[in-house]
C-alpha cells in the first residue's frame, strides 16, 4: 500500500513541538514575550536585512506595507494577472487600483514588458510575485520602476531562500513581504514578515502593525494603526522552523531534479523555467501540457493513484470583483492557468515518493 502524498502540507515535529512547549510553559502565548524578538533576528539575519517585522500573515505583511508607502484612493498599482488573491485585495482595501500584467510564457511571472505598457501618471507602485517560488526579472523590473520613480512591493510569500543575481528574493524592492502560512516551505503556522532597507520605515511598520501604540505613553495612540502583530507562539514554531530551512529547501530542490530528469524527454510536458541568474526555492514544482491533454482528466487520474494535484492560481481578473478591472492583454497568463498543474512538494513526502509520481504520471499520460 503506498504511503500518502503531500501536496504542501507543513513539516513540524519534536524539534516544534520543544519550542512550543517553552513558549507555553514560560507562559509567553501572546504578543508580549521574548520569541517574537528573536525570531525578528534570526529571520533578517538569514535574509541578510538589517530589520526584520513580523505580521499576523503574509496578507498582512502586504497591506501594512502598500499603506506605509502612501498607496492610497486613486493610485494604479500592477500587479501579474496570475497570483494568490492576497497579492490584489490589499490594493483594492486601500481605495487603489489594481492593474493586471500579462506573465512570461517560460517563467510564468510578471513580464517586464507588459508592465511598461501599461505604466501611467498614476501608477504608484509595482509588485512582482515570485510565483511558486521562481525569482522574477528583478533587473528590468528596478530599472522600470527608477525610470518612472515607481515603488517596488516583493511578494516574496512563496520564494523564501530563492535568489536573483546571487540575492535572496525580498530583498530588492523598497519592502519585500514573506508568508509563513501552513502550507509554505516553512511556518508559524500563520504569521508573515517584512524586510527593507531603510531603517525609518521598517521603525514605522513595527509601530503600525502593534495599534500604532506609543509605548512609552502607556495605552496612546498617535496614529491610526493595524492589529498585524505575530503571537510568541507562532515566533516559537517559526524559530524551529527556521533552523531547518536550509534542508527543506535543499528536499524541495531535490525533488524538481527529480521531477525534471525522470520526465525529460517528454514532449507532452514542459516545466515552470527559471531566468538565467536564478534560482527558485520550488515551493511547488509546476508543469505545463500539450493542449490536447485534458488537465481536469489528468488530475482526477492522478488522485484515484492516490497524488494530490493543484491547478494554478486562477487569472485574478475572471474573479467577480476585479472583471472590470484594467489590465493589458493576459492571453499568456490564459493558457499557462488552463494547461498547467502544480504537484507535490511538501518535505513530508521522500525522494522515492516523488519518483513513484513521475512513474504514474508517465503511465497516466500513455493513456490520454
């Protein structure tokens, strides 16, 4: 009988569960306590920031930071036409625009190119994503964003320990944003983080995800701010987690070779690319098929085999709300969403685990 496969599930264990019970027994289950402290080091000190924040989730993390950047009533901001939802709703939360940005056909990410086109005397800010863990084109997308003295938001929500250029992701942009959700390459269960370079704005972020409370004047409240504050509990698992990074992302890697050597040759299946300088964390390894393969069909063959597939985050602007929002042509990103699936790369799964998917994928596609 086959062992269960993961998709994303997260990888927590006695290690976990040590710092928990500190956490628990030290009675430091709130806001208040050393760990959230800590784990703010420990984090900016992997990420090679000066300061680090913690938010209550990635979501958050993107929405303190569109507002400390003045994004406001009025203002564009682009976006790809393919990410989470929670890269779009903070925009649209903070009275903004949303404007939707074709993707490249090989790296499925925001296409710098796309995004000049649809630059105005509005625009305000861009936000790539670093989409399933694969670095964008930081290097246009800076060069874009000097030229028009626009504001550069990584979501780098899925892309922690991916790297452009010999940097880690979030690390570019005027903030970068980090989700530490169950189903991440590492977790505090919820919980998210923001990095920067200057240390004025991270000082303020701290103060706005903590109520804008001035501390120093007891319960006083100078500004109108947010309840994004991560609890001592998550900050426990998170320094936990974050111990084990490096071999969860080195699993995560092993297992796209796998993926990649077992199904070359395959004319029927063609991979999530990385840009020259990069390289992806994989915190899903993705596959685009020959349009003659039924996706619905190949998923559904795939779970009776007992392996856990995703389809891609939908186009955002075929959601209700944003229908009617602006956006350039998304043809791409079109195709990629109804071609492609995402497969497993939770670290509870094992290197044979993923062998055994390429062999029944193979088997699977003989048949479609």
């Amino acid at each position: 009988m086959k062992s269960q496969i993961f998709l994303d599930a997260p990888n927590v264990g006695k290690l976990e569960k040590q710092y928990l019970y500190k956490a628990i027994t030290a009675g430091f289950v709130s806001t208040a306590g050393p760990f959230v402290g800590e784990f703010e080091e420990k984090f900016a000190r992997y990420i090679s920031a000066k300061k680090a924040v913690s938010t209550q989730s990635g979501t958050a993390a993107l929405h303190v930071s569109l507002y400390e950047l003045g994004i406001g009533r009025g203002d564009e901001v682009i976006v790809p036409a393919i990410t989470f939802i929670a890269t779009v709703n903070p925009i649209i939360q903070l009275g903004a625009r949303p404007v939707f940005a074709d993707i490249d056909s090989k790296t499925w990410n925001i296409d710098p190119k796309e995004i000049e086109k649809l630059i105005t005397k509005k625009t305000k800010a861009i936000v790539p994503v670093h989409l399933y863990g694969n670095p964008c084109d930081m290097g246009s997308i800076l060069k874009l964003a000097k030229k028009h003295k626009l504001k550069v938001i990584e979501d780098a929500t899925e892309s922690l320990g991916a790297a452009y250029c010999g940097k880690l992701t979030g690390t570019f942009g005027d903030l970068g944003c980090y989700s530490f959700n169950g189903n991440k390459i590492m977790t505090t269960g919820g919980g998210g983080m923001i990095v920067g370079r200057d240390a004025g704005t991270l000082a303020h972020l701290k103060f706005l995800v903590n109520q804008a409370r001035d501390e120093s004047k007891g319960y006083f409240h100078p500004e109108v701010g947010f309840n994004y504050r991560m609890t001592n509990i998550e900050a426990s698992l998170g320094l936990a987690q974050i111990s084990r990074l490096n071999g969860f992302l080195k699993l995560k890697r092993d297992f796209n070779k796998i993926y990649r050597n077992d199904l070359s040759g395959i004319s029927k299946i063609s991979f999530q690319e990385c840009y020259k300088d990069a390289v992806s964390s994989y915190w899903l390894t993705c596959m685009s098929f020959e349009n003659s393969i039924d996706i619905s069909k190949l998923q559904e063959a795939l779970k009776e085999r007992g392996i856990p597939t995703r389809r891609l985050f939908m186009p955002i602007p075929w959601f209700p709300p944003y229908k009617n929002a602006k956006r350039g042509t998304i043809k791409t990103a079109e195709h990629i969403y109804n071609h492609s699936l995402c497969f497993p790369g939770s670290t509870k799964n094992s290197l044979s685990d993923i062998k055994y998917i390429c062999k029944t994928l193979k088997t699977i596609l003989k048949s479609l």
